[in-house]
C-alpha cells in the first residue's frame, strides 16, 4: 500500500505508471452491479445492514457453492464481511487465543502474519518449494507440533500454484485427525488455467473458507468479502462482527441478482 501510494503520487504529476504493486484487476466490476449501484444511489436508503449480511446475499452464495462446486451448504453458514480481510481477523479472533500457533505457507500472503502477530498469535511458516509446487502437504503439517490450525491458499498469493489432486484432501485428513482447524483462502478461485480450483468444502465440510468479491468479480473497492463457516462458529463470529464491524457495507446488495448469475 506504501507503494501504491507512491506510484499514484507520481501519477498524479504526470509520470506513466505501470500498477504491479496490489492485486488490482484491470476490469471494472460487472454491468449488472454496478447498474444495481446506480439505482440503489438513486431510491435506496443504503443503511446499515446486518451484522452477518443481507439474507438474500446470503442465499446467493450458498446457491453458488452448489452451482460453482456442487457442495450443499446453508445460507445460514454464510458470513458477509467487509471484505476478506476483515474475514481474516474475525477468523483468526473466533479460532485462536492469544499464545496459540497457526500454519502458514512461505511464501505467502504477508497479512497473514501481520494480522495474526496484530492478535498474538504467533505464525508458523511452512517453507515450501518446488518440490511441492510451493504448497504445504499432508507431511508438512505431520511434522508440525504446537500449532492450532493450518492456513492454505489455493491459488496461492504470490507464487500463483495450487492444491491439485488429492493435496486439499490430504490436508484435511490430516487437520481432522490432529483436532487442527483447517482455514482455506480461496479468494483467487476463478483466476485459473489448467483446471479448476477444488472449494475445501468439498474435502471437509468443517473447513473454514474466507474469499471475496475483490478478484473474480474485480470489486475491490465495494469491500464485500464473505466466509463459510462450520454453524457452532457462526454465532461467535456474529458477536465478534456487530462490536468489530457492526455491518457489512451497504453496496452488497447490489451483489445479488437472479439465479444462475454470478453477481
């Protein structure tokens, strides 16, 4: 952000600037969207929402899971959040203690460990390599001792590789027989090539999944990002939501469109 800063600087007095510096899609949220926007600016109140989101919303992302993965999961397991960052703390408070440990992949988002030392928390790294195609494995986590929970991100930010095969499900065999919470990023699905990216959902149905609207959709200025969480954690996200957060932002409304649709 530092550096994001310093590039508008110098394109604000002239200079061309080429962005590499965030995860800036370089199309605009969809047509219906932000048609939605404009006519919500126009006749809504645009008011405070619910502390865990819109229902419809919601809905629509649990319809999504059955659509895009062919995974059931309730509406009611769904939380909206102001983005997936905000997803990250609320998880990260609702799971972890201060003093607890949590896996995550290096390299790796560096929030991660910003955000969990934030909540002393302290971040265990799992050195990855190309051995591994840069993402942690059953094995990884075997040799582990002292850690809560694991953290993987498929497609991972930086190096781009993903859990592919039986990965995803290894991990979440290992997290369920260690009592370990398995906490899966999938905010770069839909960013893919070869094949499509695999929901933890569909290893482990107690996995905890954050993503967003930011990448896939290119909204990341709305800041509407959601979880899917196991139904004994929704009420203490909730809780730790309406004191953190007290609602999502109003815009997420526009999110939502008949079924079949996308956003």
């Amino acid at each position: 952000m530092d550096l994001m800063g310093e590039a508008n600087a110098r394109a604000d007095e002239g200079e061309d600037i080429i962005h590499m510096e965030v995860g800036q899609p370089a199309t605009p949220a969809p047509l219906a969207a932000r048609e939605r926007a404009r006519v919500a600016l126009a006749n809504d109140r645009l008011g405070y929402t619910e502390a865990l989101g819109l229902p419809e919303l919601r809905e629509r992302i649990a319809c999504y899971y059955s659509e895009r993965y062919g995974v059931s999961v309730t509406p009611e397991r769904i939380v909206v959040t102001a983005g997936s960052s905000a997803g990250f703390v609320l998880v990260f408070l609702a799971l972890l203690d201060p003093g607890a440990a949590l896996a995550l992949p290096s390299p790796g988002y560096p929030c991660y460990r910003q955000i969990l030392k934030a909540l002393a928390v302290t971040p265990a790294l799992i050195a990855t390599g190309a051995h591994g195609r840069w993402m942690p494995s059953a094995a990884d986590v075997e040799r582990m001792s002292g850690v809560d929970g694991v953290l993987v991100a498929s497609p991972n930010n930086p190096t781009g590789t993903m859990a592919v095969g039986t990965r995803l499900k290894e991990l979440a065999e290992t997290c369920r027989r260690k009592s370990l919470w398995l906490i899966s990023d999938e905010i770069y699905h839909g960013l893919e090539y070869d094949a499509p990216a695999e929901t933890a959902l569909q290893a482990w149905d107690e996995a905890v999944v954050v993503n967003s609207f930011s990448k896939y959709f290119s909204m990341t200025g709305w800041r509407v990002g959601w979880l899917v969480v196991p139904d004994g954690l929704v009420r203490p996200i909730e809780r730790l939501a309406q004191n953190l957060y007290i609602s999502p932002p109003a815009d997420q409304g526009r999110l939502c469109s008949q079924p079949g649709a996308p956003a």
